[in-house]
C-alpha cells in the first residue's frame, strides 16, 4: 500500500528541478574536493622531494656543491650574460638584474650566488657571504628553499666542527645546545586528515540529497493544501507516513551510492602511494562501506519528514532543517577532539557509530561485525521512531487543518 | 446514507458544533446552509473522519465514524473544502492516485477515468500538469477523484464556490445523476440560491445548532416564507 505513495511522490520528485538538482549536484560536490586538496599534498610532498637549485658560481665552492648533490639537491649551472665587474670580487649590478628578472619571470624560484672567492676563503678558515636570491610570496618553493637553507648551514656546521677539531678544540664548545627536529605532522598524517573528510561527506549527502523531497512531501503537501484531501482516503496515517518516507528515502540513498562511488573513483585517481598510503578498496570493502552508510538514508529522512510535517510551508521547513543540518557536523567534530578509542556505547549514537565505522573503513582497517550491526541497528530504531513521531503529528488537528 | 446524532465539538472555548443531528437520506441531495463560522465545515469534517467529535455519534450506512474511521471512508467520496492539487502531476495522475488509494483495479481505474472525462469535460486538461489550471478546471479533478471509486455516499463542502456557471452547471447535473442512482449526497453552502437550486432536504445551522430541517415547501410553510432567503433570515433570527 505505502508503495503507491512512494511511487506518486518518486514520479513528483523527479519532475522537481529542484530536488533533482541537490541531488545531483552535491554527491559530485566532496569528491571533486578531495581530488584537488590531495593533489595539491602530493604535488607539494613530491616537490621538496626532488630540489633543483639554480647555482651562479658552482665551480667557486666545489665541497658545498659535493654536499648538497650528496643530499637529493639536483646542481642546475646557470651562466650569467651580463658583463661581470671586473673590479670587484661580488656580481655586478648588471648581473644581479639578470637574476631578479629571472626569478619575476619565473624562470626560477630561488638561485643560489656563490662568490669567486669562495673556496679561497673557506680553505684560509674565514667566512664568506653566499646569497640565496627568492621571492619568498610563493608558497610553493618555501618547502624548498627550506631544505637548501638547511643544508647550507649544516655543511657550515661541519666545517666549523672541523676547523675546531684541526686545532685541537672539542667543537662541543660552540655548540652547548642542538634542536632536533621531529616533525609529526608529516604528509600522511595530513592525508590522513583528509580522509578523514570522507564520512563526512557521505553522511551530509544523506541529509542534503533527501531533503528536497523530504520537505515537499510534508511542508510542501500542507503549503498546497493537499494534505486534507489525501486524508480523507481509507489509508492508515502510519502507511501515509512510510510512503512519503521511503520517497526520500531513495533519494538519499542514491546520493549516497553517488558519493560513494565517486569518492573512491577520485581516491583512486590521487596517486596515493607515492605519499606512502596504501589504499586498496575491493569490492569486499565497498560493500562494507555501503551497509554501514545506508541506515543513514532511512535515518536522515526520517527527521525530515518529521521536522517537515511540524512545519506550515516550505519557509518553516527550511528554518528549521537548517538546524538539522548542522548534525552531521557533530559526530565529525566529536571525533576530531575525541582522544580515546571507540568505545561500546558510542555504537547507539545516531551517526556516530557510523562515522567510526567509515574511519575504520577509509583507513584500511576491517570493523568488527557486532559494530557493524549495533550501529545499523540502532539507526533504524531511530528513525522508526521518528517515523513513529511524524504519524502521529499528522493525527494533529491542528497540523491536518492549517 | 448519513447519520448525525448530538454531535458536539469544541476548540478551546469556543462550541464549534453543538448537539448536531440530522439524517441524510440515500436518492436525495441533502444541503447544509449557514452563515461561514455556523459549523457546517466542522460537521462534516467529523463526518469523512478527520475530526474527532467531543460527543455524540456519526454514522455512515451503519458504520461508526469514530470507531471505524477508515470503514467509513471507504463507503464516501469527499470534496474538501481544500482544493489542493500537485502542480507537477497531470489530472488524470490525480485521480488514478486516489483510486489506487481506494485499492481499485488497474483496467477498472483506467475505464472509470475515462468515463469521467467525459462526464466532466476534461479532455483537454487530462494530460495537462496541474500547474496554472483555473479554479474550475481544479474543481473538476477534485470532484473526479472524489466520485473515481463510485461511492455510496458523497460529501462535498462548498462545492461550487467560486465557480463559473458553465462549471457550476455541469457539477449540477452530475449531482441529479448521483442522486438518480440513489446515492446519498450531503453538501454544505451558504449561497441560498445554490441550495435552493439543488437541495431536496435542507438543513438549518446556525452558532452550531441545527435550527430546521425539512425540504424547501416545508422550510417556506413554517417561516410563512416562500423564498428561503426571508425564511432563513426567519430562522435564525428566532435561533
């Protein structure tokens, strides 16, 4: 019976551009995100990888250049045509023109400017200037420009250490204190964050795809003033209620589907693995991912067309769904300040329970088969309950009639 | 047929229908006039089962409104006073919504539709989304799915309200053709000409008291009134 109102509603909703449209256009909406914020991770992760330093003068430090090729730096000699100055030991102002035009032009980032007299000094245990010309608004060469600063002093830190060793001094003595860097936040834990994204997506695209219908079938019905005429039929309010319910329903689980599939499609356009991630969905996973999602496309509309029925006309309803909006919000949030690990209870919490299950799931790990059903399980008594609320609101005189 | 015993319902303070009673025979056309806010909606919406009465009792060929709500509104048809349609959906998608509703077959819907197509003169809106109809041609589809399971009993509130003649006319003689196969029709009004026009029985409500029932000759004999607008000015003065 409740078929025959689904159907009706179904057929409605798909002549409505606009429930057609949240449809569509949010599950392309995440993926399409992730894609690009991945991209840009590796593109910079693959960047200070492999530096290669534009140098001015190699032949005059052949021990630093030795040093920085030992350590990944790719040498890229560059010759100047400017003239030099032939009575200083430095570039000539003409040079150094060439240089910062080569660098506003983007022919390089950064070059490296090692004097004539480099060797020369460094050899009679003095110091010399080198200079690093940069432009240091472009974001993108930092990471870089970063790993050659640092190897430059390092290899001045040997051959200061050295220098004091010759002459019989423990280098110890110049250097009381030294910061060792251990950086966390590595590029994987970053990805990690951005799969993190993920569940987050998949449980707004039950909300947000559902909700079109949801609203026209509830606020939308008594806005027309339809809702008293469909009344009058011989049909029981609760089978009234589960048609209109499972309307939305399916188009909250399409736009699951949707963002599902599309999500991996773009995860497995990203090249992963050069990032150090191995992310390997089969099918098996999928199919997981996919009976944890969907209590949430009946969950979803449920507390639509709950709101929906409590309110008057569209107006109401989006007032008040824009609320509702903001609970998927809450498990992902829950999860990021949440430090300890998943606990029994948080299985009976709507949408929660699902959220870990995804983030297991995103991150390779298999989640244990009672989670699994706790969390479907209690998301369907939820919503029954929901539905449950919304026939007998629609029993209201009040809601019937106005 | 309808029957209405010492109905009562009230919204906060105010009496909406006091101890209504009257009788709605089948083969008549029974109409119930009053001033707007005298009770007639409130009757009959306790009457096709959305309203629960406070007191009393409603019965429809034999069947408790209130104890078989569902029972009951198998055996009517209802216009609401609400004539919402579905802009997205075509006339004919209307009706064949509210005969599956009724559980009807599917070769005996399509005939029933196209026969009320005919009846109604609709065939050129039958496969027009209802958006932009005119208020006649929305009429027509709810009054189509109203009459789409052929009920026994029909209950309609202010049925030609805001219509053009040609409409009203047609509605008119689809309701002596109900009447001649004797179905039982109860309508509400408060155009007297309306009610004088198609009424065999009229019934009399004011401040939710019905103050006379009867047919128009008989209404006329009591108020000494040949038109029913004096005699139901006569009427309701008294009540």
């Amino acid at each position: 019976m409740w078929s025959i109102i689904t159907r009706k509603e179904l057929k409605d909703a798909l002549r409505d551009r606009r429930a057609l449209g949240a449809l569509l256009l949010f599950p392309i909406l995440g993926p399409v995100m992730i894609y690009f914020m991945f991209n840009m991770i590796i593109d910079i992760a693959e960047e200070a990888g492999e530096v290669s330093l534009p140098v001015i003068g190699a032949q005059y430090a052949s021990d630093l250049i030795d040093y920085l090729e030992q350590n990944g730096i790719e040498i890229e000699t560059v010759n100047l045509n400017a003239a030099a100055n032939p009575d200083s030991d430095f570039y000539s102002n003409a040079q150094l023109e060439e240089i910062s035009v080569a660098i506003s032009s983007r022919r390089f980032d950064f070059v490296l400017l090692i004097p004539e007299k480099f060797d020369e000094l460094i050899g009679a245990s003095r110091s010399s200037n080198i200079e690093l010309h940069m432009e240091s608004t472009r974001t993108t060469a930092a990471p870089k420009i970063g790993r050659v600063d640092g190897l430059i002093q390092a290899w001045g830190r040997e051959t200061a250490a050295l220098r004091l060793i010759a002459r019989g001094v423990n280098p110890a003595v110049i250097a009381p204190v030294n910061v060792v860097r251990v950086d966390t936040a590595s590029q994987q834990s970053r990805v990690q964050s951005i799969l993190g994204m993920v569940p987050f997506f998949v449980i707004m695209a039950a909300f947000v795809c559902g909700m079109g219908v949801a609203v026209d079938v509830t606020a939308g019905e008594r806005e027309r003033k339809s809702l008293e005429p469909l009344l009058v039929n011989p049909v029981p309010r609760y089978t009234i209620v589960i048609g209109k319910w499972m309307a939305a329903v399916v188009f909250s689980a399409v736009g699951l589907v949707l963002v599902m599939i599309l999500n991996f499609f773009s995860l497995s356009l990203v090249p992963l693995e050069e990032v150090g991630i191995v992310f390997n969905v089969g099918s098996l996973e999928i199919i997981g991912v996919l009976v944890t999602t969907l209590p949430l496309a009946l969950f979803a509309p449920s507390i639509q067309i709950f709101v929906g029925i409590f309110a008057k006309s569209f107006k109401d309803a989006q007032a008040y769904l824009s609320f509702i909006m903001m609970l998927p919000m809450a498990p992902f949030f829950f999860n990021m300040l949440n430090t300890q690990d998943r606990e029994f209870w948080m299985n009976f919490v709507p949408m929660l329970g699902q959220h870990m299950l995804l983030t297991d799931v995103v991150r390779g790990e298999t989640p244990e088969i009672i989670d699994f059903l706790l969390a479907g399980l209690s998301l369907l008594f939820y919503s029954l309950l929901f539905v449950y609320g919304a026939s007998q609101l629609m029993k209201r005189e009040r809601i019937i009639f106005s | 047929m309808i029957e209405v015993q010492n109905l009562t319902k009230s919204f906060k303070d105010l009496v909406a229908v006091d101890g209504v009673g009257f009788h709605a025979r089948n083969g008549a056309i029974t109409g119930l006039l009053g001033h707007n806010g005298a009770g007639k909606s409130t009757t009959l919406r306790i009457l096709y089962g959305l309203l629960k009465a406070d007191k009393g009792r409603a019965m429809v060929d034999g069947i408790d409104v209130m104890t078989e709500p569902l029972k009951a509104q198998a055996e009517i048809g209802v216009m609401t006073d609400a004539h919402g349609l579905n802009p997205r959906l075509t006339a004919r998608e209307h009706i064949e919504y509210f005969a599956r509703l009724r559980k009807m077959e599917k070769t005996e819907i399509q005939r029933r539709i196209d026969e009320l197509i005919v009846t109604l003169d609709m065939s050129e809106i039958a496969d027009r989304r209802a958006e932009g109809f005119s208020q006649g041609e929305k009429m027509k589809v709810c009054l189509s799915r109203s009459l789409v399971h052929d009920p026994q009993n029909l209950i309609m509130d202010e049925p030609t309200n805001g219509l053009d003649v040609m409409t009203t006319r047609s509605v008119r003689s689809i309701l002596h053709k109900l009447k001649k196969d004797n179905k039982c029709i109860l309508l509400s009004s408060h155009i007297m000409q309306e009610i004088s026009a198609l009424c065999d029985e009229i019934i009399v409500i004011a401040d939710g008291k019905v103050l006379m029932q009867g047919t128009l000759d008989e209404l006329a004999r009591r108020t000494n009134e040949s038109d029913l607008e004096e005699a139901f000015m006569k009427i309701t003065r008294q009540g």
